[in-house]
C-alpha cells in the first residue's frame, strides 16, 4: 500500500497548523507518505508526535526535546487526527484520536473519541490539526473552511464543559460541533481530559491539562454543506446495495446483536458497557478497594451493574433517587452502546441528566471504593464530565487516597512524610468527613476539590502517582507508566496484567488483553485465565489488531462482529486501496512499534513495563482457589512479548523490525547522541 504517490481518496488532503503564541494558522498539503505508510488517527498522530519533537531538535531549541520538554511545556505539541474513514458510511466511523506529550506519564499521550466532532472537522476541509505553542491569554478557536479565528475566553471562565459547548453554539451555525476542556484542564489537572457532546471524552493521558497549559479552552468546528468526503467506491458503500460491504458489515452487526445476547456486542447493544460489570465480576477480574483484592458481595454487584441501570426505577428502594436512560450513539453506529441518564429524586423529580455512566466509571468511580450507590455515581459522572476529567485515572486516584488514609490513620508511628500528609487531609476529614472505602458522602465533594484542585484536591490532580509518591507511599498508586489501570484486576486475567504493562500510553485496558483470552482465544474454557504459556504472542496479535480501530478511525467494540478482512473491503471501497487482513495487521504494527520507540527516545525502558508489586505478592481469590501474578512467568513473558513484536532484550525495536515495518527513517533515533 505504501509505493502509491497519490493520495488515496476519503482525505480532504489538509493539515491545519495553529501557532497559539503568533495567532496563526497555515494548511499543509498531506503528503501521500504520510497518509500511506501511517493511514489516519493514532497512525498519523503518533508520525507528527515523532516528527514534532525532531524539529524542535532541529531548531536547537534542546539538546534532546523528547527528554527536555514536558508534557505541560508550551513546546508540546497537539496533534488532532480523523481517518479517511471518518464521516463515511463505514459503520462507527465518528471517532478521532488525539496525540501529545503525556503530562502524566511523561511519555506518549493518545486519547480516543467517538461522537460528532471529527466528522465534522472533515466537513470543515480538514484531515488533521497540529496545534503549536501557548496563547498569551485564555483562548477559543473557531474552524471553518476559510481557516480559524482567535476569541478571547474571559466569557467561558468558570464554565463547565457542557455550558462552554452551549455557549459557543448559540452564536454559531446549525451542525457545529465543539471540544472543550472544563476546570480540571485549565487547572492543569494531571489527567483532565477534553470532552464534545455531554461526554464524550478523549479522556486518556491528561490531554486536557495540556489544553490548559496552552491557555486553549475549546476548538469549535464549523461544517460547510458543499463539502463531501469523496470515497473511490460509493456503491460498495451504500447500504441499500445488498452486496455491498457497508451492508454486509450491518448484517454482521445486526446479527451479533441477534445470535449473540450473551456476547460483548449483544450485551454491549441492550445493556451499554455497564452490562460487562456482572460478567467481568463472574471471572473474579473486578478491582476492590483500590485493587487490594476482588471480593465485591453479589448482591452490592446487582445495584450496580448494566441491568440494575435499565431497570432502576423498578429496583430502587421506594422513596429513594432513581436513574432513567435512553439509548445513545455516535456518528453512523449501529451497536449504540451509549447511555444518556436522567437521576431523579425521592420523589420523583428532576435532578439533573447527562449521558453515562460507562462501566469503567462505574468500577473506578464506585465498586472499587465500595460504594454501590447509582444515583450517585451518576452524578459524579457527571460532574467529572463537565470538570473534563477521566473517570478511571479520577477514581482509582481517589481510590490510592482511601487506602493511603486508611493506613496512616491506623498505624502507629508515623514518619515525617505520613505526619504531613496527616496534617494536609485534616481539613477535609473535619469539613467533608474521613475518605475511606464505603464512605459515599465524600465521593462528591472530592470530585469538586479535585477538578478545582482546592484543599487536599490540590495534590490529588497531580495524579496517584506523584500523590502517593509525595508522602512516600507509591505502592499505593495502581498505575503503569504513571496512568492508572481500569477495572480489571490483572490476578483475574494475567493476558490482561501483560497488556497494561505493554501498552504504550500506560494502564489502558484496550490494547487486547481481556479481549485475547475472552474473545479472541474462545473463552477462558480455552484459555485459562492464568496461562502465561503462548499467552505474549497472542497479546501480540491482540495489540496490534486493537491499534486498527484507532488508526482506521473505527470502534474496538465492532470487533466482536467485524473482522480485518471485511474492515480492508470497507477501507478499499473508501480509499481506492487494496488492502488486506495482513496489510493491517501490519499496520498495527507499524503504529505500536513507533509509539514504543518514541517512549523508547522519552527515557522509558524494562522498569516502566512492570504492574504495581501487590499484584505479584497478594493473592486474590478466584475460582475457589488463590491467585497473585507470578513474577518468572511475567518476566519469562516480557522476553516473549519483546521477541515477538521485533524489540531487543531491553524493549527497543531493533534496526530489522524497524526496516521490516517501513520505519527505516527513524532509525537513527536509536542511536543518535545528541550533542
Ligand atoms: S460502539 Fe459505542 S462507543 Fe463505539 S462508536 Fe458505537 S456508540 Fe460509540
């Protein structure tokens, strides 16, 4: 795919570069290399990542910019980036990836989104944004086909993501779409995300606090109606076209929705991604009380999870708040696993709506602090949404605050760091109440402090790492490259404990983990969950498969219907290629080995690639029978993974693989001494 000169079709063949500092903006020309060796998204965002920190090298601003400047330096850079396949008849084809400097890991920051947003950056004649630079003073963007505008954000201070979006579309025409970070980013909230719609977030990695530290407060985009997304092939696109490969797509979807209730994607469609809590609970993969074991009561489970959200008026106490959903979607997706909300109060009125909760925000935000409550884990949704702030790294940061409490105020003798960190929580134990498991009355207050970084608030937005680290107790943060791990207990699923490990940007549960032994490998029947035999080479298959979907601009969640193979006819019909499964599968891997390597030149190596030590040493109990991750299959397994995907004994691509996937032009970023 990569000998083609010209570029393929489904790009609108432009690169928007904003300089924040100069008030300027330029379009370059996408070149074809690019677009072909690296296609869309994550692909493209992690080249422009690469290719930002050389050109500062190549200025002489730093001796070494990838060690040099930090995720909050206004020499990061934003890299904003839709597929040829974004806004096409592809089914779930809305989504958009987003590239920086990681303010939590220091290392790669990727975000993914679905929602409305990227289609319509197309819309506006855009394939990409590159945003360089920090603006002197607050400030909102405004896109259209001619270009961008510069506003001053005054009016937007104190607004929450949502009244920001409502704000800026009252002045601006009908289809305008916005991005927006909301407090948390502009108080450089290690892990603020930036949200469209009411949430849909690009919530990973803390790009919202790199938002802020560029002083920019929202992107608007603004659609041009005569402007089409050209496709080589519209009648293998069209849906009424019975044999065509948008059609066949559906009916897979269709039918995983039919045959296959009890799957991911049949669960997915009628119960949203909360209906995953009951089943990851059955499997013993559930985190508790910070991840210090598993052990959730079933019938604390069942108030929670994906039914007791359907059906929540029927369930609730009598006189106690209760939650009412609607299904929800992204652009042009079938599956529809959103959930939009409404709590309602003891009597029956109208609190307040938004959309979620996601069972991410479910596990993190409650099971794992004990609090089974969903009315009010609703409302913290809520408010981390409007805040901008991600809800996994939000609640297992609070969840590391709990557990660190829990242990100074139980121990005896305190060292000077515990006393200090004693003294600092004590305003918030006398106002609020302690922070401890199971304790609901502090969950709002802390999301509040937290996204407006007051009181203990303050140290909690900088993330459970450096929090934990600042009164000596990093153990307590249950973090891998700093990001914080999603709900899955890696005792429960060791393929899932070697995925956070290896993912690029950190804890992450979507680089194929749960799904290699659940989906992929037929179910733990096949595939115990605590094999470690084989289980790093189909991780490997897992990972890079998983990266499609981001670089394609498609969703992980078709997976379960849509293969690679009807994905390359999808894209084909687009592009005008000629893709295949393999092509992609090298694709994928052609991302993933680029994202290591530029965390490879950000001083990460071995040591990073490591899960928390409770994992390894405190077992959990699953299948009536105790479990911790052993450290030898671990280590035995990193060497397999590196071996597998090309990289060395200490996790760098070697010269071959890097040959092998095209990336000959970075080779000298692993031996090149700056100087
Ligand atoms: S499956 Fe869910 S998250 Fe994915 S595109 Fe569809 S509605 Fe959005």
């Amino acid at each position: 795919m990569d000998s083609q000169k010209e570029l393929p079709k489904g790009y609108m063949g432009r690169i928007l570069e904003i300089d924040l500092g100069k008030k300027q903006f330029r379009y370059i020309d996408m070149e074809p290399d690019l677009a072909l060796r690296f296609f869309g998204g994550r692909g493209i965002g992690a080249a422009l990542l690469f290719r930002h920190f050389e050109e500062l090298h190549t200025q002489g601003d730093y001796k070494d910019p990838f060690m040099e400047v930090e995720g909050l330096s206004p020499d990061n850079v934003v890299i904003i980036a839709t597929s040829p396949a974004t806004g096409t008849r592809m089914p779930a084809s809305g989504r958009f990836h987003m590239n920086f400097k990681s303010p939590l890991s220091e290392g790669l920051g990727s975000s993914d989104s679905g929602g409305f947003w990227g289609v319509q950056l197309k819309h506006a004649g855009v394939d990409v944004l590159r945003i360089v630079g920090r603006a002197e003073t607050p400030t909102y963007l405004v896109l259209d086909k001619d270009g961008v505008t510069f506003h001053d954000a005054a009016p937007l201070a104190g607004l929450s993501t949502e009244k920001t979006s409502e704000l800026l579309l009252q002045e601006l025409p009908k289809g305008s779409r916005v991005l927006s970070i909301g407090e948390a980013g502009k108080q450089m909230v290690r892990f603020a995300g930036v949200i469209s719609e009411r949430g849909r977030a690009l919530g990973r990695s803390g790009g919202g606090a790199v938002w802020g530290s560029k002083n920019l407060h929202a992107v608007a985009v603004v659609p041009d109606p005569s402007i089409k997304i050209e496709t080589a092939d519209p009648e293998m696109l069209d849906i009424k076209n019975r044999e065509s490969a948008t059609f066949k797509a559906k009916m897979m979807l269709d039918v995983g929705k039919l045959t296959r209730k009890e799957s991911h994607y049949g669960i997915l469609s009628s119960l949203g991604s909360l209906g995953l809590l009951g089943m990851v609970n059955n499997h013993g993969q559930l985190s508790h009380n910070n991840m210090q074991n598993n052990a959730h009561d079933k019938d604390n489970i069942a108030k929670v999870n994906g039914e007791a959200l359907r059906n929540h008026k029927d369930i609730a106490a009598p006189g106690t708040p209760t939650v009412e959903v609607k299904k929800g979607t992204c652009f042009n997706c079938p599956v529809a696993c959103k959930r939009e909300t409404t709590v309602l109060d003891e009597k029956g009125e109208y609190v307040d709506s938004g959309e979620g909760p996601e069972f991410e925000t479910v596990t993190l935000m409650g099971a794992n602090l004990s609090i089974y409550d969903l009315p009010l884990i609703t409302k913290a949704n809520y408010a981390a949404n409007r805040f901008g702030m991600d809800t996994v790294s939000l609640g297992s940061t609070i969840a590391s605050f709990f557990e660190l409490y829990t242990y100074c105020r139980d121990k005896q003798n305190l060292s000077e760091q515990e006393r200090s960190f004693m003294e600092e929580v004590r305003p918030f134990v006398n106002e609020v109440g302690e922070p401890v498991f199971g304790n609901s009355e502090v969950l709002l207050p802390l999301v509040d402090m937290i996204g407006n970084r007051r009181g203990i608030g303050f140290y909690l937005g900088e993330g459970s790492y450096r929090f934990c680290s600042r009164y000596g107790h990093p153990e307590f943060s249950m973090t891998v490259k700093q990001q914080e791990l999603p709900a899955y207990d890696p005792r429960g699923s060791f393929s899932q404990g070697l995925s956070y490990e290896m993912s690029n940007r950190g804890g992450c549960h979507l680089e194929g983990g749960y799904m290699a032994a659940q989906a992929y490998a037929g179910g733990y029947g096949e595939w115990p969950a605590d094999r470690t035999e084989g289980t790093p080479l189909i991780l490997k298959n897992a990972s890079l498969r998983n990266t499609i979907y981001d670089v394609i601009g498609s969703c992980v969640y078709t997976s379960f219907s849509i293969g690679l193979d009807d994905y390359a006819k999808l894209l084909n019909a687009i592009t005008g290629l000629n893709l295949n499964a393999g092509e992609l599968q090298r694709l994928g891997h052609r991302v993933f080995t680029l994202e290591r390597l530029f965390n490879v030149r950000c001083g990460k190596g071995p040591q990073d690639d490591w899960l928390p030590r409770r994992f390894f040493t405190d077992p959990i109990t699953v299948d009536g029978g105790e479990r911790v991750c052993d450290e030898e299959a671990f280590r035995r397994m990193h060497g397999e993974y590196y071996d597998a995907m090309g990289w060395d004994a200490e996790g760098v691509p070697t010269e071959e693989v890097l040959h092998k996937l095209k990336l000959g032009d970075f080779i000298s970023f692993l031996t090149e001494k700056r100087s």
